[in-house]
C-alpha cells in the first residue's frame, strides 16, 4: 500500500458532498452514540502526567486523556 499523495481532511469531504452528494451515497445524520476508537503512542511521562492531571482534578484518566487528543487535533 503507498502512501497518498494527498489524504483529504473531514473538511474536504464535506465539501466534496455538497457539491455532488448522488456520487458518494447518502449521507447519515449525526449519530451521538457512535465511538471512535483511535491509537495515540504516548511515552511513560506523558501518560504520568495525564493520570497525575486527572487526579488532581478527580476526573477519570480517559476524560483527561481524550481532552488532550481534542486539544493535540485542533492545534494540527
């Protein structure tokens, strides 16, 4: 498999169903109860320093961790 020459953010999806939305198919409304599970390599003192976070705040570590995914994405 090789690598794209350009892979399409969610954006140009978007734009490309609006423009011509009988060629992808029908599009879904938004579905709250669907979960995306995704891998983010982490070192040992990232990960310490989430789980030292969501103790201190008492949250649960995956809140905290899935807060810092959110904030990595939008800074990208």
């Amino acid at each position: 498999m090789s690598a794209m020459d350009y892979e399409p953010t969610s954006e140009d999806i978007d734009r490309l169903l609006e423009a011509n939305p009988e060629a992808f198919g029908e599009r879904l409304a938004p579905n709250p109860d669907l979960r995306v599970h995704i891998e983010v390599p982490m070192d040992r003192g990232t990960l310490r320093a989430l789980q030292e976070r969501a103790d201190r705040e008492g949250r649960p570590f995956e809140d905290v961790v899935g807060d810092a995914v959110r904030a990595g994405a939008a800074a990208a």
